[in-house]
C-alpha cells in the first residue's frame, strides 16, 4: 500500500502552473490521506477562484495514480488564509517589501527593450516571436507590454486569461511558456489608456516589481514608439538593460528609429543591434519585391556605431510575410506555426544571438573580499 511519505514524494514533482514550483514547497498541500489505495489530498489555492485548479487537480492525479498500490485519488481544495498567502508572498519575493528583481547586483536575467522610432514597423511581433523562439529552446522567459497606449502583445502571445492576483502581488498568465503582463490585462476591451508620465512610470514599476516573475533568463519589454516617458522609466529602472532598435528599410523609419537608439548615448544603455523587419516580399517565383526601399537597416546600425561610439550590428533582415501578421492575429507566433519559413528562421537566428550573449558585469558583486594585513 502507499505510504503518506510516497504520495508527499510524487507530490514534490507537481508544479504550481503560475508559479512553476513545487506545490509541496509552496505551502499548497493542506493533509495526505491514505486508506488502503484511496488516496486523497487537501491542497489550499492561492485564490478561491484560481483559474487553474482543473489544471492542479489533473496534475496531481496523474503524479499520485502512478504509485504502485493506489487505486483512487481524491483531491480536496481549499483556499490559503491571509497569514498563509503572507508567507507565501514574503517566500517568493525575498521580503515583505516589493523590489525589482532584475535591477539587483546578483540578477543574472538579460533585460532586452524592443525598441522603434515610430509605430507600425513590427516591434511588438518582434518582442512576441523572440519570446516565444527563445521559450521554445528551454530558456525562462517574460514579456513587459510596456507600449501601455497601444498593446498588442497578449493577442499576440494568445494569451486568454487574466493574471491572478495573491493580494497585492500578480502571477502572470504563461503562453507558450512565456510569463506576459500587460495593461491591456487590467481594462475592459475597446477602452483607450489616457495617462500622464507620473502614471505611466508608476504601471511600470509596478509590473516589474509587484509582478511575481520568478527565476528568467530573460526579459523583454515592448516599448512604445519614440523616445519619451517609458524609455526614460525603463532606463531609471533597469540601468543594466539593453536596446534592440527595430527598423524597416524605409529610409523615413531608419531615421526617426535611429533617433531611438540614439537615447542610450544620454541614458547610458547598450545598443544590443538592429533588426530590419519588412525587409522584401518573395514572389512565388522567387523575386525579392523591396516594397519599402533597402538600406534602412544598415544605415541604422552604421549611424548608431558612431553615435555610440561602439559596434552595433545589423542582427537581421526579416523578409514580409503573411503568415506572420496571421500567426499573430492567431496567438501563435510564426516561430511555432512556421519554424522554417524564412521570416521564423531570421527572428531565431536573433533570438539565439541574444539568449547566448553573456551579461555584463555592470553593478554585479564578483564576490571578492579585500585580504587585510
């Protein structure tokens, strides 16, 4: 027969679908009744009406069935008391007070903005793929819908639920592996977002610390276009963070998107490269149509070199396709619908460009001690 211990083992191995840990870490499992082969458990939600308690119920039975001797499993949910949930948020964050996690000397999180000088040139199916590329070779990845007037990202992303909230901290919704947290999350459909900087600065804050993002590889943010209140926000609030200046080939769009980049002369960011998007349209037959000129790119990344004062590369070239605006109005990104069309291999080849690159050691402890005589 089971013994308690047995089913509190396999328990260890069913992980919370927001939190991505272990629910027997997390405080989650109330009792463990064994009687014979029926087994039942007690497990405390976060929130009575968390939105994946058939998922946890479904996870749990197949993690306890799987033990020799159990013939039935029953699982009984409750909901956390207010001291539990306290623990809980004191647990995940540190602290009882909120921080930012990726601007601390010891994060190792890569902070990627996704940036453009005017909208329309693809930026937030840029942030949404590169995401979604880089959760798909195993990397821990959240996205920061930081264009707060224009969201797109959860359609993007597809993702179809709200965040759950545990008090005053946020779990974010996870599509295709991703963590994603948007305002669009927060406000009734078709409803405009009318702010001032203070509000602005103050919705970003809150999504990078009040936000529960766990352990990331990676962190993009989708700025808004221009260089005005959320750029000046994400450099105050992660210095360490770099720009990805996204650009078309028009010649109009290099030149206000370089004025993008230019931005991380004053603020002191990195320039991490330049995408071209929209680069050409293959004809059936194979011929290359620049609807929108050539050159953009490479203009961009030149002038940036010199204005930086360091090498920023032209990273890629994705050509036009219509199955990336589809994919996306579908919520699967092309770099799952269609990994080997032209466009999802170019947006890899960035994506596996910057998952490699090693953090800088801007503000990090190495952690050496000063021999004393």
């Amino acid at each position: 027969m089971p013994t308690v211990d047995a089913v509190r083992s396999a328990l260890h191995t069913v992980l919370d679908p927001e939190i991505r840990r272990p629910i027997t870490d997390l405080g989650m499992v109330r009792s463990v009744d064994v009687d014979a082969g029926a087994v039942v458990v007690g497990i405390d939600l976060t929130t009575a009406g968390c939105p994946l308690r058939d998922t946890l119920t479904r996870d749990i039975t197949a993690a306890v069935g799987e033990l020799d001797g159990v013939a039935s499993v029953e699982v009984q949910m409750g909901v956390m008391t207010p001291e539990q949930r306290e623990a809980l948020r004191t647990q995940l964050r540190g602290g009882p007070t909120p921080v930012i996690p990726f601007a601390q000397p010891n994060s190792l999180t890569k902070v990627y903005a996704i940036a453009s000088g005017k909208g329309g040139v693809g930026k937030s199916s840029v942030t949404s793929n590169l995401a979604a590329a880089m959760a798909a070779d195993g990397l821990n990845v959240g996205v920061v819908d930081a264009d707060v007037y224009g969201f797109s990202v959860p359609r993007m992303l597809g993702v179809d639920r709200a965040p759950t909230k545990v008090d005053d901290m946020i779990l974010p919704p996870i599509a295709h592996g991703v963590k994603v947290i948007s305002i669009g999350m927060f406000v009734p459909p078709g409803q405009p977002v009318v702010w001032r900087g203070p509000m602005l600065h103050r919705a970003l804050e809150q999504f990078l610390s009040d936000v529960f993002w766990g352990d990331l590889d990676v962190l993009l943010l989708d700025l808004p276009p221009g260089t005005g209140d959320i750029a000046i926000s994400v450099a105050q609030l992660l210095p360490n963070s770099e720009i990805l200046v996204v650009t078309t080939p028009q010649s109009a769009a290099a030149e206000v998107a370089e004025r993008a980049g230019s931005i991380a002369s004053q603020t002191r960011q990195h320039v991490v490269g330049v995408l071209e998007n929209m680069s050409w349209f293959e004809t059936p037959d194979g011929t290359r149509v620049e609807v929108f000129g050539s050159g953009g790119g490479e203009m961009v990344a030149a002038n940036l070199s010199t204005v930086t004062g360091t090498s920023v590369p032209l990273l890629a070239q994705v050509p036009m396709q219509t199955s990336v605006r589809a994919a996306g109005d579908a919520g699967t990104p092309v770099v799952l619908s269609e990994p080997d069309s032209p466009a999802a291999q170019a947006l890899r080849t960035v994506a596996e460009t910057l998952a490699a690159r090693s953090r800088g050691l801007a503000g990090k402890s190495l952690g050496i001690t000063p021999l004393t005589h």
